[in-house]
C-alpha cells in the first residue's frame, strides 16, 4: 500500500511538472565582478528561418549576480551586453605602397559575451567587468561552443579589423590587393575554427554554421569592394568584368541545416548584385530561379518575403505548396501583413502639408499615386531626391502624383518643413504624426526606408516594394501606365 500511494504521488508529480515546466527553456546565470549593479541587455535569435530578435533586459544584483530564463525551439546565438569601457587602441597597418602607418584612436570597447545557447540546457558565466577576454569562465552544456563565439569575435573583430575591412582596405589597397587580404582573413580564420575543432567537442550545428560563415563574409567582402572603393575615394573606380568571375562559383548551402539570417543576407547580396550584372530586364524571382533551386529556393523567397511582400511571392506559399512547414510558418508569420498585397487599398492615414492641411490617399482618387517615404536624417533617401525631382519633371502632364510622405518624428517636424523649403522640393511634400506614422509603418511593414509604394488611379496597391527613382525599372513601369 505503501508504494502504492509513492507511485501515485510521483505520477501526480510528473504529471503537474510536465504542465508547468516549458518545453525548450534555457537557464543561464551567472556573476559580474566589478560591475556596479543594475541591468544587463540580452539579445538572441534563433538560426531557424523567419526567426526574429528578441530582447530582454536581465538584473543583476549588488553582488554581480543574475539569472534569466529564454524558451528556445532550436539552436540560437545571443551577446549579453553590460557596458563598455573607454580604451586607446594603438596598431599598426600596411599601406598598398608597403609602407607601414600607426593609428591611434579613443573608443569604447562593448563589454559583450557571446552566447551559443540549445534548449533545455543550462550555461553558467563568470566574468570580470573591464577584462572579459581573461577573465571570462563558462561552463554547462554547449559552454564549449559559446567559447568558440567569443575566442573567434576576440581574435577577427578587434577595432583594428573593423578597421581594416570597413575603411582602410577600401582607401589603401586596389582590388588585388584587397582580395589578397581578404583570402588571407578567410584562410586564419578557418584555421582557427579547425584548430578549435580538434581541441574541443563543438556542435555539429556550429561547426557547420561557422564554416559558411567564414565562406559567406569573404564573399560579401569581395561584392562590397567596388561600391566602397568608389564611395570612400571617389577616383572614378570601376570594377572591370572580370573583377566578377569568382561568381560563377558561388556554393550555396543546400542542406536542411538552420543557418541563421546572416547566410541569407548573404544569399540577398550575392542574388542582387548578380541580378544587376546581367543586365537584362527578366523578373528578379525568375532570375533567382535560374541560380537556385529546390528548398534552398523556398527559403530565400521566405526570407524576401520580409522586404518584398508581393503577393506573386506570398503565393508560392498556398497550400499546393512543395514545403508545406515552410509555408506553415510563412502564413503565421505574415498573417497580419496581407493587408499591403496587390489589389488591397492604401491605409487611410491622415497626411499633412507645411501648411497643416490634411489629406489622405482616397483625395487623388483618380490619378495613380508614387510614394516616397523618407525622412531628413537618411542620407540614401536625400540621395534619391535628385532622381525623384527628374522623375516628376519627366512625367509631368501624365497621370501620376509624386507624394513625399516624411517619416520624421514630431520633435523634428519643423526641420522637415525647413528641410522642404531650403532644398525647393517639389511633388506633394506630407508628414505623418506619431500615431499614423505607426499605422502606416505597420500597414506597410516598413523596416528601413527610403520605400517606395505606387498606388493605382482607384487608390489600390500596385506595388509595396516599388523600385527607386534611381532604378531604371521605375520608367518602365510608369510608362505603361494609362
């Protein structure tokens, strides 16, 4: 009878912990010496697609002390962020003409701890604020890997690398030379990894993320270096065509392995710059069917679905759909936004001139509508302000409103007015308020601007995701307009 009632009482106990346990959930806790109390920041996300960032602020006590708790439904990458110290950095680089140069600078080096977190495990950090690379201690499952985060983030991404890959590199050395350095990061960084490898049990998971890391950022290297030669020295550079060669070997993963969003920003890159090389007119999702395929092809429309939500991409996720878990999660996912496909009308926020007069969309009924949503603190829409001024010049007496909606907050209003007025802007020139600056921004999932939005002559949506005046493509399309 005895065991009995223990029996009974253990199932009833297995029974109410597998309600109230949650299924996933990593535990990580940990000590700060030296770090004054307060709170941390936490970001992590997981590599599953269509995975989004979250954040969360973490106490810590009077002792250094903290404790947090995230549900996971796979593998994913998060940094803990608890300040930042003041340092002078002193480091010396070779110029292309072989010549050495020493560059003192003054920055703030983040206090930050990479994390590689798995659910249900549980991860233990000891650190000391102000010296993490020789102080920091993990242990529990994965702390492994976590280490690898860190020790390949202290060794690559010092202010002298950011340096060297985000501005010195593109004013000092021609493209060969670039590519040389670039070859020569990728080949220590890979070595590093396979060292690491055959030091320590690292997750199969990592190991493979960690390889196409290193693979994707030497290419993107290679994409960028033309556009930031030009900006950064402004000598009249050009990348000839055989700069371009090494496309026509791109490897693209074809695994069902979760790679997380920076392979796809990659992908994104690598697929547009391409498109633009070709020069031809053909569809871009064409274009993009001709160099990938199959599941990886599925993926990356899920991907652009993110900035390109158009409904010939949101059906491609119907229910004849070949990957059905991917189209599960992009219908979730996107549920809310299908109010911004083709053929819907335009939200109706209220917009205002300099002058405060109000207007909404539904107002030009009858004429077809080109939106530029922009702000006075983005340089790239200020860049297209010339191209968007020929536009209007050139379509003049045609069908077609040119409407510049400013996404400047309240406080800067003012600087938007004398923003229009100084640079002469012409078109419809309107702002937003706080609340239908947020309406609009969700109605058309805006992330980053400049966008552009054209509507037809009955204010319905022609394209979310309408191409830049700067975009040759822009004349095509608003010249088959009636």
């Amino acid at each position: 009878m005895y065991k009995k009632i223990l029996l009974l009482l253990f199932s009833i106990f297995v029974a109410v912990w597998g309600v109230y346990a949650a299924k996933g959930k990593t535990i990580v806790t940990g000590k700060i010496l030296g770090f004054k109390g307060g709170a941390v920041s936490l970001s992590y996300q997981d590599y599953a697609l269509l995975s989004e960032q979250e954040k969360l602020e973490i106490e810590v006590d009077s002792k250094g002390e903290f404790r947090f708790e995230v549900n996971l439904s796979g593998p994913s990458r998060a940094f803990l962020l608890f300040g930042s110290t003041p340092t002078e950095e002193k480091f010396t680089l070779t110029k292309g003409d072989g010549k050495d140069t020493t560059i003192i600078t003054t920055t703030n080096r983040p206090e930050m701890i990479y994390l590689y977190l798995v659910p249900e495990n549980k991860q233990h950090i000891e650190v000391t604020a102000g010296s993490v690379s020789s102080t920091l201690q993990i242990t529990g499952k994965n702390s492994t890997d976590s280490r690898y985060l860190n020790e390949e983030d202290w060794k690559f991404n010092q202010y002298k690398d950011k340096h060297l890959k985000n501005y010195f590199g593109y004013v000092q050395y021609d493209a060969k030379q670039y590519l040389a350095y670039v070859e020569k990061r990728r080949a220590e960084r890979t070595a590093f990894l396979t060292q690491f490898i055959k030091e320590h049990k690292m997750a199969k998971h990592l190991k493979h993320v960690s390889t196409w890391a290193i693979y994707t950022d030497a290419i993107s290297a290679r994409l960028l270096y033309p556009s930031m030669r030009s900006s950064y020295r402004e000598d009249g550079y050009q990348a000839d065509r055989d700069y371009y060669n090494f496309l026509t070997e791109i490897d693209i993963d074809p695994t069902r392995i979760d790679k997380g969003i920076a392979y796809f920003y990659f992908l994104d890159f690598y697929l547009k710059e391409s498109y633009k090389l070709s020069g031809g007119d053909q569809d871009f999702f064409e274009f993009v069917a001709t160099k990938i395929s199959g599941r990886s092809l599925y993926e990356y429309y899920a991907f652009s679905l993110r900035t390109n939500f158009k409904r010939k991409l949101y059906d491609k996720f119907a229910a004849s759909s070949p990957y059905p878990d991917i189209a599960k999660k992009v219908r979730i996912k996107y549920a809310s936004m299908e109010g911004m496909l083709e053929g819907n009308l335009a939200p109706l926020v209220n917009l205002q001139d300099t002058a405060g007069t109000r207007f909404t969309f539904e107002d030009w009924r009858g004429k077809y509508i080109y939106i530029d949503l922009w702000a006075t603190w983005c340089g790239p829409c200020i860049a297209e302000i010339p191209h968007l001024k020929a536009l209007e010049h050139d379509y003049q007496g045609k069908n077609i409103l040119f409407v510049s909606v400013s996404m400047d907050r309240d406080k800067d209003k003012q600087k938007w007015v004398d923003f229009v007025r100084e640079e002469n802007l012409s078109g419809i020139q309107v702002w937003l308020d706080a609340e239908n600056n947020k309406q609009i921004t969700e109605a058309f999932n805006i992330l980053q601007i400049p966008r552009f939005v054209l509507l037809d002559d009955e204010g319905r949506i022609i394209d979310p995701n309408a191409p830049r005046p700067s975009d040759a493509r822009i004349r095509m399309i608003l010249d088959k307009l009636r």
